[in-house]
C-alpha cells in the first residue's frame, strides 16, 4: 500500500495517474447502472436514484443545504483502487456548525467512488449518508470536480430514523489534498 510518506515526485505521478485513470473512466460510455455525466447537468444516477428513494419514505421533509471543508488522505492498495479518507467541518441546515467523517472507495477502472459521511452535530447527535459518485478534470489538471449523490440513512439522537437525499458538489486539490464545497437535498425527520 502506498502512503502520503511516498516521494512527493513519485506521489505526484501516482495522483497524476488516478486523475487521468478517473477523466478516462467518466470519458467512457455510460453505465446504466452507475452514475453518468451529461454536460450541463451533472451527474445522474440511473435505475433508482436517492431523490426517488427519499420521495417513497414517510415523513416530513426539510431543506436540507450546507458547506463543508475537508482535508484528505489517499492510498492506493492496488493499481485500480484508490481509498480516501478524509475529515472537516462544515455548516447546514438541521445540523448548525458540525464536524464530518469521511470514506470513499473509487474503483479507477471506471471513475465510480462508493463512500459514507458521518455529520456530527455541535450537540452530538450524528447524521449517516452513503452515497455514489464521480470526479471530473477540470480546467487546472491539479483540481479535480467531485459529484456525489447520498441517500441519508439514519444516525443519532433527533437524526435516529432519517431518511432523504443530497447531493454534494465539491472540489479536489490534489496539491494540498484538500477541498470544499456545498450540498443541497432534502431530509425526512421521522
């Protein structure tokens, strides 16, 4: 497994790599079953995606938008997987100011990342999300665009029996392994 100890000009060409390895995957013709980008619109989630899954849950539905800012650690266990994770702070509505936990698994073969967010409010109680996603090149090749749309699945204290969906649009720096950006859904308190 690689780590951040690696040489910073063999760590560069490793990222450089993932980043070229994820352009390529979100390049390629669309996975009916993954997630898809459509210029102009973002990325889609087809065959069932959270908005359909959080309408069809009871309860009452809420404004659900925020910021976050992160900080990232990547590994690369094997030549087409890379693991993140990754913590910061952020501020919502239902939540107020919160603090964030952050994993992701993208398999680079196809540009598709899995992972989960744990929100923890100022009072303690925690909110869960899991979510799929994609990143795409930007303009600086450095810089990466990150989509990914979540399911919320429960947590803790007034967030026990949530449900809803967001979708997070964030920004990558793969020179300070750092980034923020900003969510907005909606979430079913039960």
């Amino acid at each position: 497994m690689l780590s951040q100890a690696v040489r910073p000009g063999i760590r560069h060409a490793i990222v450089a790599l993932a980043l070229a390895s994820l352009a390529a995957g979100c390049s390629g013709s669309a996975n009916p079953a993954g997630p898809s980008a459509t210029p102009g619109t973002g990325l889609s989630i087809s065959g069932g995606d959270a908005a359909t899954a959080a309408s069809a849950a009871t309860g009452h539905d809420l404004p659900f938008k925020g910021t976050l800012e992160g900080a990232y650690t990547l590994a690369f266990p094997n030549a087409t997987t890379l693991v993140v994770s990754g913590s910061g702070t952020g501020n919502a509505t239902q939540l107020g100011q919160f603090t964030f936990s952050y994993d992701e698994v993208v398999n680079l073969t196809t540009g598709v990342g899995t992972g989960t967010y744990e929100l923890t409010a100022a009072n303690g109680d925690t909110l869960s999300a899991d979510w799929i996603g994609a990143g795409f090149p930007t303009a600086d090749p450095t810089v990466l665009r990150i989509v990914e749309n979540a399911t919320i699945n429960g947590g803790t204290g007034r967030f026990a029996n949530a449900g809803g969906s967001f979708r997070i649009e964030r920004l990558f720096s793969f020179i300070t392994n750092s980034g923020g950006g900003s969510f907005d859904g909606t979430i079913q308190l039960r």
